[in-house]
C-alpha cells in the first residue's frame, strides 16, 4: 500500500522571542533554526520514516529555497513530486516561538498555489485502489474537493487534516474516510458521516470514534519545549501503525501515534524534532507500552 500525501513544502525559520508580538509592536528575537517543513511535506517525512512508501506531492520554487528544500529531502526516505521546481517562489514558514513554549505562525502558499489540479491529477495517476491520498489544508478548498473527488472515483483511501482551517472545507466530509482534527478545527468544521474520526487535544490526548465506538488515548507526559510538528507526527505515525498491521485505525495505533508525537514536542524544531527511523522502529513494534529505543 502506498500512500500520497498532497499538499505543501516549506522553509521554516523559527525565531524565539520572548513573547508574540501584539499589533503594532516592534520586539527583538533571534532565528533559532532553518528547517524543512510544510504539514504535506512533515507527514510525508514521519510515514517514510515508518518504513511507508511514501509520494509527496508538493511544489518547491524556481529559487535558492527551492534548491535547498529538494537537497535536504534527498536525505529522506520519500519521493518528491514534481522534481522539477514551479515558476513560483517557494513557500516559508515564518515560526514564532515565545519563552512559554506557545508559537505563532506565517505560511506563504505561492509554490502551493500554483501546483494546478492537471498536475496533482498527473502525478496521482500511478495510484492502486486501496492506496492512501492524505490532504491537509493548504490548498484552496476548491482544489481540495476536486483532488478528494478523483481520489475516491480511483478507490482510494482518503485521509484529511483540515490545517490551516477553512470553512468551506467542511463540503469534502462526504468524500473523506479518515478525519484528523484538532478541537478548533472539530468545532469550525462539525465531521460528520466520517467512518473513522480523530479528534487530537494537545496535551489532554485525543479521541478516535468510529460510529458508536469512541476511545480515549491519552498524550505522554513529557516535558514540552516546542509542540511544532506534533499533530503532523501523530497523523503520519497513526496511519503507519494501521498500514503496517493491514487494518483499521484503532486504540493502539493512537498509542503509537502520541508516543511519537511526543518524543516530536520533547525536541527543538521541525524535521530535526521528529523521531528517527530507528525510535519510530522500535516504537511501531511495540504493543504500545513504553518503548525501549
Ligand atoms: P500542531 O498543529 O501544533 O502540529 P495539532 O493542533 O494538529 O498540532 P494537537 O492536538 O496539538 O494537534 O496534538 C496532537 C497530539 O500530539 C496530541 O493528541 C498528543 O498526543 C500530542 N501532543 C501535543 N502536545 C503535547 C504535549 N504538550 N505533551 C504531550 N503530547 C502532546
């Protein structure tokens, strides 16, 4: 089973300051780190590091970012497409991580906006029925729906995380499988007629409900220093669990999913936060107690 995570790539600088900015102020910080990230690209990243073979289909830009994003992703198991860049600018994440561990964050979408449905259709044409499309919400939701509908007239499973929220998104319900969602995104977007719904609330765990069924899988604790990447991780890690045992989402692929998410907010940064092929190893083979890595 293969899956294609659609959706976006991007520089991300974090800038720790003291506190975020409020409107019209002028504050001091300094740039922690560079890194890839981009939720389509981070998702993409964590289930190849699971050992799923991975396509992300994500535009990079005709520019030096664009370079270094394509560079750095050669050192990851997953497979980009397009290879070439876009005509556009590559997109940044523009992070602001303050001294009580809270972020702030600025996401352009060029290189995002101009991956076109004839292109996405293209390089989603190599799919099996049975295979995965994971969407997240950096696409317009017109381009979200269209995707989602060829998806599912080719017999694919889908999977959506509707991040940054848009509440048009709530119109591809009825197209999508597995709903990944956080508190506000559940309230702003009511997923309803979903077989299998997670709904994540941070550091209180996260909720799995299929039908009547709902279980509770409560987060690790773990000293938190920066939640960036945590709910990508958890997505990306639940959905390998399930692949990798041939079934449905269930209890203990939430397990797995909040031990890798937590080992992700235990760490400084984006890519280089996430859990390594080795720990995600060690972690899927386990029946969910503490894993030894
Ligand atoms: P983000 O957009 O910041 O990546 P999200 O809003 O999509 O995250 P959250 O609900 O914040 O998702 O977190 C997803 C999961 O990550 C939680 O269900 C939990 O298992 C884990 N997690 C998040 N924050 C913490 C924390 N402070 N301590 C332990 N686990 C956490």
């Amino acid at each position: 089973m293969r899956v294609y995570v659609a959706g976006n790539i991007t520089v991300d600088e974090t800038w720790s300051v003291t506190d975020i900015p409020a409107k019209g102020a002028s504050v001091h910080g300094y740039q922690r780190s560079q890194d890839i990230g981009g939720k389509g690209a981070n998702q993409a990243i964590v289930l190849s590091r699971c050992g799923i073979e991975t396509c992300l289909i994500a535009a990079t830009g005709h520019d030096s970012k664009g370079k270094w994003i394509r560079q750095q992703l050669m050192n990851e198991p997953v497979t980009l497409l397009p290879t070439q860049p876009m005509t556009a600018l590559s997109d940044t994440s523009l992070i602001l991580h303050s001294a009580d561990g809270d972020n702030a964050i600025i996401t352009s979408t060029s290189a995002a906006d101009a991956l076109d449905i004839n292109t996405l259709s293209h390089h989603l044409a190599s799919a099996r029925p049975g295979d995965l499309l994971v969407q997240q919400g950096n696409f317009s939701p017109e381009k979200t729906h269209a995707l989602f509908s060829l998806a599912k007239s080719c017999g694919l499973i889908t999977v959506f995380n509707p991040s940054p929220v848009h509440a048009a998104f709530a119109s591809c319900w009825s197209l999508v499988d597995i709903a990944v969602v956080n508190q506000h995104e559940a309230q702003q977007l009511q997923p309803r007629a979903v077989k299998t719904l997670v709904t994540t609330l941070g550091s209180a765990g996260a909720w799995l409900t299929q039908g009547d069924q709902r279980t509770f899988c409560p987060a690790q604790p773990v000293n938190a220093t920066d939640t960036t990447g945590a709910g990508d991780t958890f997505l990306a890690v639940m959905l390998a669990s399930a692949i990798l045992r041939g079934g449905e989402i269930d209890a203990l692929a939430l397990t797995h999913a909040s031990q890798a998410a937590a080992l992700t907010v235990s760490r400084h940064g984006t890519r280089q936060a996430f859990p390594t092929a080795e720990e995600l190893a060690a972690l899927l083979q386990s029946g969910g107690e503490p894993a030894v890595i």
